[in-house]
C-alpha cells in the first residue's frame, strides 16, 4: 500500500482580500487512488486558526497608485535628455555667454571712446583759447549797445548783448564789418563801427531836458507827471526817435498813463536809446525799459537784460520802438 501523503490546506473565510480575513487550515491525509489522483482525509477535525493578514486599505492603495502616476506624468514632461541634446544646450549657451561678452565689450570700447573725445575737445579748446589770447591786440570800447555774435554775420546768433562805454579785447580780425573779440575766453565777433579806442563821453547821460517836444506834445495829457519827464527828455536827447505814443485804452502801464512809446526803425539807435534811459531810470523815474524782445526792470536790475517770449509780431516783440514804463 502506498505511503500516505500528508497535506496542509489553507481555507480562506470570507472574499480572499478581504480585511481582516481569516485563514484556517486543515490537515488531511492523501493516499494515491486507482487512477493516480489523491485521496484526501481529514486527519483532525478541528480547524486551527492562523493570525489574520491585515490587507492595505483603499486610501493608502490609491496614494500608492497617484504616486505612481505622478511618476510617469513627470516623466513625460520630463523627458531625459538625449547625448545630442545636451551637446546642443552646451552650444546654445556658448553662444549667449559670447553674445553678453561682445555687448560688454563694445560698450566698454564705446565709453573709452567717448572718454577719449572729450579729452581731446578740451585739449583742442585749451589750444584754441591760448592762441585766441595770444591774437589780442589790445582794447576797444563799445559806442553803443552792440550785440555779440557766433559768427561774422548779421544773420548769426546773438549770444548776448554789450553796453555802452564797455571795454572788449580786441583782435586785429576783421570779416565782412565785423571784428573779432574776446569775452571770458570765448571768440566773439561785434560790428566793428561801433567799437572805438576811446572811452564815450557821458555827457548825454549827464543833462535831463525838460523842454516842450512838438513831436507829439498831445500825449502829455494823458501821461503821469513822470511820463510827462521821460517823454520830454527822450525827444530832447534823441532826434532819431519819429514818434511817442502815450496813454491808451488797456489794462497795462499804458491804460494808466504811466507808459511811453518811442518809434525808431534803426536798431543801433534804437539800443542806444534803451541803455540811456536805462541808465538815468532814477532820474526819470522809470521802472521798466523793454526793446527788441528784451526787457529790463528796476526789481531785478541786476540781472541786466532779459529775454522774452515771442509775442507773434515786430511790434508786439517791441523791435520798432522802445517802451518806457514810469512810477
């Protein structure tokens, strides 16, 4: 008789992934049958209880499973880089890392440039001033209020505007009727007739006249008592005034009676005017002198001559006359 076969049989109770399932197993005998299969006894009755398996619960399976498929998303978009690629990336960055190289490099190239011409300019501007120094050939003084120009030219910028009786230093150049000059170290270029080697005399500046004037004597009776005197000495001191105007419907110095209107058409004489009143303003009384879109005021005398806005027109702008404002 064949030998019996012993055999341990697991029985699961409930579905086999339950949790908390129990397994049991029982012990049978098994003996060969006529047809080979085995036989199987029970050789205790008893079922013996084997501690429970505890199964993973849902929640931390379906941590387990986004965790897996995060995994792969992250993969996906992730992808590793092939030997190429990363042969290309090199390059790539090569090529930025020259590109801000040269952009430092020209800019730094750039700024020595510039560094280099200023210096040059003001070596160049140095050896000009002393040649310009050295070209001075001695002193003129102005005859009348005269502009300083850039250039030798009556279309030239005016950067400015020099008294009577000023003193320029001169230079033996002269081009197209004007002289070239020096102010602060800078060339300047003034009509030369109007320039002379000896000292003006003050002397229009010294009498005030009083007298009637039959140029325009009906204006008198609508000025001020100080309009009355400016008027009176502007026609006694110069002859080339054509006309006054006086008192005027406005809501200005004129509207009050406390301004004067004296028409000239030449420019020269027209400045020469100007700084004479100017310069006997206490005597006349006067508060304001304005003439070719210049103004001057007894508040901010020491400025000297202000420029101001373009009003539109030759006569707004005062290039025809010289107005007078009184206290």
């Amino acid at each position: 008789m064949p030998a019996p076969i012993a055999v341990r049989v697991a029985r699961v109770a409930g579905p086999a992934v339950a949790a908390g399932a129990l397994i049991t197993t029982v012990a049978v005998t098994a003996w060969p049958s006529s047809t080979g299969a085995l036989q199987a006894v029970p050789t205790d009755s008893s079922a013996s209880v084997v501690p429970s398996v505890v199964a993973p619960s849902s929640s931390a399976a379906d941590a387990a499973r986004a965790t897996k498929a995060d995994r792969g998303t992250r993969s996906e978009t992730r992808p590793s880089l092939t030997a190429s690629d990363e042969k290309a990336e090199m390059v790539e960055s090569a090529k930025e890392q020259a590109a801000e190289d040269a952009a430092a490099e020209a800019k730094a190239a750039k700024k020595k440039a510039a560094a280099e011409k200023r210096a040059a300019e003001k070596k160049a501007a140095a050896r000009e001033a002393a040649e310009l120094k050295d070209s001075v050939i001695g002193s003129r003084y102005t005859t009348s209020a005269v502009k300083l120009r850039k250039s030798p030219s009556k279309d030239a910028k005016s950067v400015d505007i020099v008294d009577e009786a000023k003193k320029l230093k001169v230079t033996d150049t002269v081009r197209k009727g004007y002289r070239q000059v020096v102010v602060d170290g800078k060339e300047r270029w003034v009509t030369n007739e109007y320039l002379s080697k000896k000292k003006p005399s003050a002397d229009k500046t010294a009498g005030i006249s009083g007298a009637s004037c039959s140029k325009s004597s009906s204006i008198e009776s609508g000025l001020v008592s100080n309009g009355v005197k400016a008027y009176r000495a502007m026609c006694a001191a110069f002859p080339e005034v054509s006309s006054f105007g006086g008192r005027r419907s406005s809501n200005d110095f004129h509207g009050s009676g406390q301004a004067i209107d004296a028409m000239i058409s030449d420019s020269a004489a027209g400045w020469r005017l100007a700084n004479w009143v100017r310069a006997n303003a206490s005597k006349l009384g006067v508060s304001e002198v304005i003439y070719s879109q210049k103004i001057w005021t007894v508040q901010r005398s020491g400025e000297g001559w202000r420029g101001m806005s373009d009003r539109g027109s030759s006569t707004a702008n005062h290039y025809d006359h010289v107005h007078v404002s009184v206290y």
